[in-house]
C-alpha cells in the first residue's frame, strides 16, 4: 500500500486517456476474461488467491512472464499447483491469456496485469510457495541501474512475499543481475542454494525436466551465449517491513522477452 493507504499501482483506465488512439491490447485484455487478471482485480485479491482459483494449492508465481510460453508450459505439467504470471505490458498479457487457453490450462493458471516494483499490493505475507524470475530487463545504462529488480529493495519484497523454506529460481543472460541478487539479499533471510554460469555446459540448479526453455532462451544457446541460473530459498526470520512508497502509474516495463 502507499503513503496515503491506496494500492502502490494505479493503473489508467480507457478513459483516463485524452485520445481516443488508446493502445488495442489495453482494450482487449480488460475484455477477454479469465485467464488474464485486471490489474483493479488482482489488489482485491491479496491474501486470497486460493478463491480465484476454486482450490486451496500451493501457489507458484512467475514476475515477468513474458509471451507465456514457461507459465503455460508449468501449468501443464503441473496442475496440482496454481499459476500465476505477472507482467505489465498489455500485448504481452494477451498473448500469455492465449497460451494458457490454447494449452487447456485456464483451470490452474492465470496472467494479471500488474508492476513488479509494486506487488506488496498483492500478496499477503507468505502467501506465495515458489518464485520464477526469468531474464528481467538488464537495464544497461548506468542511469538505469536502480529500475533492475535484482536488488536489495526487491529482495526485501521475496522476503516478504515468498513463505520460509519457498524457493526462487532466476535465470538471465545478464550476468550483474546475478550480482545483484546475491549482493542484495546479504543480511536477509534469503540464501542461494546453487548457482550455475552457463546453463547449456554445467546444467540447471534445478530438476532439468522440471524446466521450460523458452524461445527467448533457446536463441543463447544456439548463439553459444551462456545464460546464468540461481536457486534460492526463503530461510527462516523477519523480513523487512514495506518501503513507503507513493502511489504511481508507471510507464510499461518488464521482461526483455519469452
């Protein structure tokens, strides 16, 4: 929540916009339905997203789902587990509704439309299992270092978010976002229980048939680039309260792709 007891994220409606040239996917995604979550919906939602589902599950949450095409992919091999995406692009929130429908999982998983600088809106504490961050903006220029999730501001949100014993799993072709994460959970109640810097030579931190590799991802491997995997788990302790943030309705930013 902000300073002033509202929700972090305010996002336009329509008809905030002064032209009538509003962008097509901001229509169509506050059209479709189910699977996609409005933003308006997704705050009403906090600390009970058991009853969007229908079903008390354990409730995985990927922050940048980018086209879908992982979110769908779990969601199908998983649907024992709620999914839920976050990403704040409108097209890319229609396109991740359409991967969902198309791959039958509507039941299990659903795409919200929301700012990853500003989910304490909507979670509870604890009341996310496990975290998927994959390829995050890398934010290049010095001048836009501080937007980069992997930092110590958005590991206090995990800390916050994600139960003890959850695990978090990020991969990227960005190397400082490796950095990043691992320098900004010192003094947290996060730690990472595996790292690996080239994921095509040395394997995933994790299972690798409980993976989705995503067509984003695949173009490093074909180039023979490395993409850089972690895995780290929510340890026991307090985690730091909510900074004061003012409310705000960003421009769109999230993932560099799927």
């Amino acid at each position: 929540m902000s300073m002033d007891g509202g929700p972090r994220f305010r996002p336009k409606r329509p008809e905030d916009y002064w032209s009538q040239d509003v962008n097509p996917y901001m229509l169509s995604h506050r059209s479709m339905g189910r699977p996609v979550v409005t933003a308006e919906e997704a705050q009403r939602l906090r600390g009970r997203w058991q009853d969007e589902f229908g079903r008390s599950a354990p409730l995985h949450v990927e922050v940048g789902a980018g086209n879908g095409f992982h979110l769908a992919g779990m969601a199908s091999r998983h649907p024992g587990r709620n999914w839920l995406g976050i990403e704040i692009r409108f097209k890319r929130v229609v396109m991740c509704a359409k991967k969902i429908a198309k791959a039958g999982v509507s039941a299990n998983a659903r795409i919200a439309r929301y700012d990853a600088w500003a989910l304490d809106d909507l979670f509870a504490p604890g009341e996310i299992d496990s975290l998927y961050v994959f390829h995050p903006d890398p934010w290049s220029r010095r001048k836009h270092r501080e937007k980069r999730l992997m930092s110590g501001p958005w590991a206090g949100w995990i800390c916050r978010a994600v139960r003890p014993g959850g695990q978090i799993r990020i991969k990227t072709d960005h190397l400082p976002h490796i950095h990043g994460f691992e320098s900004g959970i010192s003094g947290l109640p996060l730690r990472v229980l595996d790292r690996r810097d080239d994921v095509r030579a040395n394997g995933y931190p994790w299972p690798t048939d409980d993976d989705v590799i995503t067509n984003y991802e695949s173009k490093f491997h074909k180039r023979g680039e490395p993409v850089y995997a972690l895995l780290a788990e929510r340890c026991a302790g307090d985690a730091p309260p909510p900074p004061p943030v003012v409310a705000y309705c960003p421009s769109a930013s999230g993932t560099s792709g799927d």
